[in-house]
C-alpha cells in the first residue's frame, strides 16, 4: 500500500509528502466529493498548510482552500489540533452565520471587507497560528497511522 510506504519515510516531511501526492492524485482523477473522511483530512490540513505559508488566514480565505474552511475546522478537529481549530474557529465567527461562500469571487469580496475592518484581529490570528507550537504535519501522520486502514 502507498500511504503505509510512505508512513515508513523516516523523514516525516518527506512521510507526509508522498501521502499528500497519493490524496491529490486520487483528488485529480476522481475528484474531492469522491475521497473519503480520512482522505479528506489530509488534503484540507495539506491546503491549509500551503496556504497559511504563503500568507496567512487572508491567503487560506482567497483560494480554494477558504471554500472549505468549516470542513477544515473538522479535519483539525479529527486529529485533535485544538490551538489551530480554535483559531479557525475565531475566523469563521467573522462571517455572517459562519457561512463562508464556496463562490469564489463572492467570498474574497466578503472577505475583504470583513479583513478592512477586522485587519487587526486576523493578523493576530496568524500570528497565533505560528506561534502555535502545534505540529499539524506530525499530527496529520498520527491520524494516518491510526487510520490507514481507511486509505484505499
């Protein structure tokens, strides 16, 4: 099996990358709605990673990956990352019911006008985000390990 191969990497960044490629190969072919729960959490950390490095909840909120953001929230609370679901939690309190839009244009707009005057506030929850001390890529291969079983 790929993903149990790739649980054996010593490396874990190396580990958690070969996971990731298998996810988003099987994402490629068949698309998000046909990955299961536990593939599901792996490329929604995957893409909050990426896009937090890159800039933070404004960057997390823009691209695709902001479409998802209440599965998100799910997908750090299945591997028990309680600091960083917190904080997503916090962001999400800045839109209307919670609800972030799927539509693209719809949710940058919204969202920057939420950022115009909440700018404060979002930038220290970024700054909360990396100063965490949560390993979201070593929880992240925790919960394969526990569940590889669910990795077809």
């Amino acid at each position: 099996m790929e993903i149990q191969a790739a649980l054996d990497v010593a490396d874990e960044t190396d580990s958690f990358l070969q996971i990731t490629d298998v996810i988003y190969d099987k994402e490629a072919e068949l698309g998000y709605d046909e990955l299961n729960d536990a593939e599901k959490t792996v490329f929604l950390l995957d893409q909050l990673l990426r896009e937090m490095e890159n800039g933070g909840f404004v960057q997390f909120v823009h691209h695709d990956a902001g479409s998802r953001a209440t599965d998100t929230l799910e997908a750090l609370e299945r591997i028990k990352a309680k600091v960083s679901a917190g904080l997503l939690d916090r962001l999400l309190d800045f839109f209307p019911e919670r609800h972030v839009p799927s539509d693209e244009d719809e949710r940058i707009d919204l969202f920057d006008q939420i950022e115009s005057d909440h700018a404060d506030a979002i930038a220290e929850l970024d700054d909360r985000f990396y100063d965490s001390g949560e390993n979201l890529v070593e929880m992240t291969l925790r919960f394969v390990t526990k569940h590889v079983k669910d990795f077809r």
